[in-house]
C-alpha cells in the first residue's frame, strides 16, 4: 500500500491572504499546512480560493438543498494539521475553515484577533487540539471574555472530539461560566499566564475536564467549598478573591492543578483547599512555584510545605488589627457619653485650712 504525504510550507514570507494559492487539485492528498510569519489580517471570507460557482441555476437549487454550498472555496479533505502561527490574523468566521473540515490540530498562535463570527471552528468536526496562545488582540475583559464567548458557539453539536484547549498569554480577566459547555469532549484547558482572579463553571460543563492550568494569574485564594457566612461578612471573597467554589464539585474528573505563580493569601481561607492537597488521587503540578504572598509570616513560603493549621497565625493580620480599631473607638464613644453622669466624691483636702473658719462656735477661747 502506497501513502502519499503531502507537507506545503510558508514560512517567513510576507504573504496577504489574497496571495495563498493553494488548490485542492494540485495538493489532494495535504495533511499538513504550515505558514507563519504573514500579514494575513481578516480571513473571515476563507483561507484557501475560490472553486468554480455552477450555472445559477443549478447553484441555487444545490444551495436549496444544502446551505453549506454558499461556501464556494475549495475543500482540502485531507489536511489533518494547520499552522498558522504568528500571521497578523485579526479577524475569523464560519467561513474560515469551511476549506479544512478534517483538521484535527489547529495551531494560531500568536496573532491578533479581536472579531469572529459565530460557529467560527464548527466546520472542523474532528478538531482535537485548538492552540491559541498569545492568539486574542488588545480588548477590554469584557469585551474579550465576550469574544471567546462567540468562538465557541456551535449551532448543531459541540465540539465532541476537542480535547486539548491552549489560551495562555491572552491577557484574559474574565470569563463566562458557560464559556466552554459546547466543548463536551475537553481533557485539558490552558489558562496560564492571564489575569483571571476567579474561575466559575455551570453546572454540567467541563464534565471531562481532567488538567486545569491556572498558574500565573491573580487568584489569591482556593475555594473548596462555599461558605455563606464568609460571604454575608466581607464580600470579598466572593466579589473578588473567588476561585472556583465549588472547585471540585463543578469539575467532577479534575485531577491535576496547576496554581503556581499566583499570589496566594495563605490564611485561613485556604485551609480547606491545604487539607485537600495531601489526599493522593490529585497532582498539583509545580509545586515548587506555588508560593504564599500573605499573609506576611507566611509569605515567600510554599504552600506544599506548610505543615501548620493555616488557621492559626502568630501575628496579628488586618481582621484582627480593624478589630481592635473598632473596639478601642466603641470605647471612647461611650466614656465620652457616660463621663458627665458619673459622681464624683469632694476630694479630701489636706492642711489647716479648716482652722480658718468664720464660726465663732469652733473657736478657742483664752482666760
């Protein structure tokens, strides 16, 4: 049996998308497609060129038939890996990748998009490896976190077979927590290297998710599970310090974590997740790396190290010192209120003073 392999590459070449002439006919056999270092841009009408359009005629009925014939560029049935790392790419669609429904492993690393129509990688059905490091343009969280959002709608099915998912280096402060639920096949996320300070899932997303890679964000602390009353007391640890809640009911098949270079609050509020470290069935990977940044006796220290209650802690924290604060003012107010209605005994004066007094009753005599 003969196997004919096929490998086309672009690379560091000042391409525009309107140069690539790559035709089905005289690559039909392609599985991998390399181009880098282009001045692609907006590649929202489609990355390979256009095929012959039939007579009206036909093509309307054909379009009757089925609507994915308005896509009119050629299809490369075999191509299995595309790179297209570092090409300026600004803008995606459905359209896209409709020339490249096989591919299995997409690499778009380090481009800049900042817009993309819906069902964007819907066309690769048999997806499996989605790179987009350093892949997202300069936006604002929301409008970014809307903008990964839209990626991954599909309108029929979700993407079954995606089971790696690379976003690090994107600058991300935020996500929705349905963001991924159309990605039913996920194993592994990468969300490395953001600014998230807080990761929430919906219920009955990410139910295959095995690897979470959060390291070299801004999350302080691990949430284990929800505590009420924390959260009826400051607020913050839900407005603004919240990891996952439910970390490990949300991601039933979590296995390994990766939370290094965050700065971690270790008091307290961490001691649940502290406890949850030692059992063996999950791996948190560099461990080393994972280091407190308050409070102050504990920072600079490992977590994975630490073998004392975290919450016990041998200097006063900010709780504690407010608390103190507020007592001492309470104290104040109310000697303030209370000094003038307190008697206050004659004081006992000292001396012969009283031999100095008017009444000739007490005075002495002399014969």
């Amino acid at each position: 049996m003969l196997f004919i392999l096929h490998i086309l590459r672009f690379l560091e070449e000042e391409f525009a998308t309107e140069d690539v002439q790559i035709h089905e006919r005289a690559f039909p056999h392609m599985d991998t497609l390399t181009m880098t270092g282009n001045s692609f841009g907006d590649i929202s009408d489609g990355l390979f060129t256009e095929g012959k359009v039939p007579p009206i005629a036909l093509f309307l009925i054909l379009v009757e038939l089925n609507p994915a014939l308005l896509f009119t560029g050629e299809v490369h049935s075999s191509l299995s890996l595309l790179n297209l790392t570092g090409n300026g790419i600004t803008k995606i669609s459905s359209d896209t990748f409709k020339g490249a429904p096989a591919v299995q492993f997409l690499y778009l690393n380090d481009n800049d998009i900042r817009q993309a129509g819906r069902y964007a990688f819907e066309p690769m059905q048999r997806l499996r490896v989605l790179d987009m490091t350093g892949a997202l343009g300069r936006r604002s969280a929301a409008s970014k976190a809307d903008l990964i959002s839209i990626l991954f709608e599909t309108e029929k099915r979700g993407f079954v077979e995606l089971a790696e998912l690379k976003l690090a280096n994107n600058q991300i402060g935020k996500l929705y927590k349905d963001t991924f639920c159309k990605v039913l096949g996920l194993r592994r996320l990468d969300l490395s290297n953001n600014n998230l300070s807080y990761f929430e899932v919906a219920p009955n997303c990410l139910r295959s998710l095995e690897a979470l890679d959060l390291s070299g964000n801004h999350f302080t602390v691990v949430r284990t599970k929800y505590s009420s009353a924390s959260a009826q007391f400051t607020g913050l640890s839900v407005r603004f310090f919240k990891f996952p809640t439910t970390l490990w009911d949300s991601l039933e098949s979590l296995s390994t974590l990766d939370i290094s270079g965050n700065p971690l609050n270790c008091d307290c509020s961490m001691q649940p997740f502290s406890a949850i470290a030692k059992q063996e069935k999950y791996s948190f990977l560099n461990q080393g790396k994972t280091l407190c940044a308050s409070p102050p006796n504990r920072a600079g220290k490992n977590l994975f190290e630490l073998k004392e209650d975290l919450c016990k802690s041998s200097s006063w924290g900010l709780g504690t010192l407010i608390l103190l604060v507020v007592v001492s003012a309470a104290c104040l107010l109310v000697y303030r209120h209370y000094r003038n209605r307190i008697p206050v005994p004659p004081a006992f004066q000292f001396g012969y003073s009283g031999l100095d007094s008017d009444d000739d009753a007490v005075r002495p005599e002399f014969v």
